[in-house]
C-alpha cells in the first residue's frame, strides 16, 4: 500500500498524456505536431527576411533576364514569413510584402539602371508586370495569417488602442473638476 501511495503525483501536478511533458518544453524541444522552426521569426525579423527575399530574387531576375523567377520569389518569401513568424509578429508581415516589393524594386532598378529615369520606367514596368504575382502572393499571405491568428492580434490591438485613448481622456475629465471648483476648499 506504501508503495501505491509513494507513486501517485500530488493533485496539481497532472500529467497530460497528449503532449510532451512541460519541461521538454522548455529545454527547447518543439511540441508534438508543429515544426521546429515554426514560430522562431519576429514580426521585424519576418519583414526583412521578405525584404532580402525580393531583393536578391529581382537581382537574379535581373541577371538571368528572367522576371518571372522575382515574382515567384516574392509569393514564396511572403507566403513562408506568413507561416514562420511568430503569431504576435502577424500584422506587420501581412501589411508589408507589396510595399516591400516595391522598394526592392525602386532599389535594384536604382541601381542597375543607367539614370533616374531608366530606373523610374523599369521599375513600372517591373510592378505592372507583377501585378499578378503581388496579388496572389499577398492574398495567401493574408489566408495564412488568418488562420495562424491574426484576428486576434488585431482584437488586441484595437483593444490597446481603446484603452490608450481612454487613458488620454482621463486628465481632461479629472481637470475639469477641479476646474469647476476653482480652488476653494471644501469645508465638511
């Protein structure tokens, strides 16, 4: 009986037998069912892996004279930040890639280009013919993020917004009481 009593764990500490025991967890080893690196990328991280991404995709575009391979680039560097990053790094990856892809674009045509207005027409021509891609590549990112959590983060966000403009409007509301009593003393 003594040896019954000495194996049962105490009431708090239940073992749940779907998963990794909590302190595998925090050695580092990743819960059962999601990859290693998943979740490893910050949201700045995220944007400029994608940055990088699209820039050195259009360079060898540019090289190969291949302008479908900076496209594809773009939707697979989009696309795969959307499901690297960390779920609260959401909201600047999803918002940034057809920016970023435009100022990668301005850049490498800066510099590949003779002249400023070399530049200025290829990389409009770079854009509308990319338009495509930009799409595609942005909307999967968005379906990526949503079902990652994104709706979410923008509930805490909009949330933290409202509690910071409430925090605004409480010295106005508090000085315009006193105001109202001009300083005189409140005799009981």
């Amino acid at each position: 009986m003594k040896e019954f009593f000495s194996r049962m764990q105490p009431v708090g500490s239940v073992r749940s037998f779907s998963g990794p025991v909590d302190g595998q967890r925090a050695r580092g080893r990743p819960a059962r069912g999601r990859p290693a690196a998943e979740g490893r990328l910050t949201g700045r991280r995220g944007v400029l892996v994608m940055f990088a991404a699209c820039f050195l995709g259009l360079l060898v575009a540019d090289w190969a004279h291949w302008s479908e391979l900076a496209d594809a680039v773009f939707f697979m560097a989009s696309s795969l930040t959307a499901y690297y990053v960390r779920p609260s790094g959401l909201l600047p990856v999803v918002v940034s890639p057809p920016l970023l892809f435009f100022v990668a674009c301005a850049v490498e045509k800066t510099l590949t280009s003779s002249g400023p207005a070399a530049a200025f027409d290829t990389t409009v021509t770079a854009l509308a013919g990319a338009t495509g891609w930009l799409l595609a590549g942005t909307g999967l990112t968005a379906t990526i993020a949503v079902l990652r959590g994104l709706p979410s983060e923008v509930r805490a966000l909009i949330m933290s917004l409202r509690s910071l403009s409430r925090t605004e409007r409480l010295p106005a509301r508090a000085t315009s009481g006193v105001r109202a009593g001009a300083g005189t003393p409140c005799a009981p």
